[in-house]
C-alpha cells in the first residue's frame, strides 16, 4: 500500500490563511510560518479553559507555527485554536486588505511581548537615590523657574522678576 503523496505547497494559501514563506530549497518551498503566531503571539491555554485538558500552555516563549506539511485544515485548525479572534477578522478581509493586513506591524520577536508574560511576569526596577534626586528635583522642581503668584492689577513694576531672579541665583 503506496503512501499518499504530501500536499504540495500553493502559493495562495499564504494569502487565504495569513502565512509567509520561510524555507525554499530548490526554488520549492519546504516551510511556512503562522503570520497571526509571529504578530500576535499563540493564545495562552488556562485551567478555566474548556480545551485545558487537550491542551497545555508551554513553558517555551518561542510560539511561531511553522509547517511543512501543506494541508489547509492543518492552518485553519490552527487559527481556530489559537488565533481565535484575529483569524475572524482576519477570514472576512479583501484580498486587497488581507495583502495589507501585517503591514506595519512589529515582529512578535522585535517585543518584550515575546520574553514576558505579561499577566503573571513582575518587573521591578531598582533606581539608585542620585538618579531620582536629577530625574525629579533638576527636571520637575528647577530653581531657575520660580513661579510667582500675582494679580494682573497690581502693577509692581517688575518686582515680582526681580525676586524671581534673586532666588534662583540663591539657589544656584
């Protein structure tokens, strides 16, 4: 009993389920990638979740989908699972707007979106006393500025400037 032959690649597909040529050997293409998996990153799976028990989320930050295998429900299982919401909008585009569709978009790689977990990772700064006595004091509080209440209809002829200027040269 002979094999079936593998699907061969159709250069259609890349625009009808949102996927880029990532391999050609030969002038054939031997993988592609998820487009939705390396823009938007894979869905993560909860406990609450009704496919948890299928399925788990993995420990590996590095999500992108790519395949070798050319099946058309292989992608749209895919996108169904773990690309719910953008594939929706994503099936009901142009041709035109699909072609468009990732432009301009940043690389999921390209982000700290790709190293974190946003809903569960902590990031916690530690800044030393001198960088916030420069950042806050020199930048928000500066001496040079000082701000001088006073009524429009009081004419003290300029010497309200004038103590403004006295007290930044003290302070200087």
């Amino acid at each position: 009993m002979s094999k079936k032959p593998a699907t061969s690649f159709q250069p259609t597909h890349c625009l009808q389920f949102g996927l880029k040529i990532a391999e050609q050997a030969n002038k054939r293409v031997t993988s592609v990638r998820c487009n939705f998996c390396a823009f938007f990153g894979r869905a993560k799976v909860k406990a609450s979740d009704k496919h948890a028990s299928e399925k788990r989320q993995r420990s590996s930050r590095n999500d992108t989908k790519y395949w070798t295998s050319f099946v058309p429900q292989n992608y749209r299982s895919h996108h169904e699972s773990q690309h719910a919401n953008p594939w929706a909008e994503y099936s009901v585009l142009s041709n035109e707007e699909k072609r468009m569709h990732f432009d301009g978009k940043a690389n999921r790689a390209n982000t700290l979106h790709r190293y974190l977990v946003l809903e569960s990772d902590l990031l916690t700064f530690h800044v030393s006393a001198p960088i916030v006595d420069v950042i806050i004091v020199d930048l928000f509080f500066r001496p040079d500025e000082v701000f001088v209440d006073f009524d429009d209809d009081v004419d003290d002829g300029g010497a309200a400037v004038a103590i403004a200027k006295k007290a930044a040269a003290k302070a200087k």
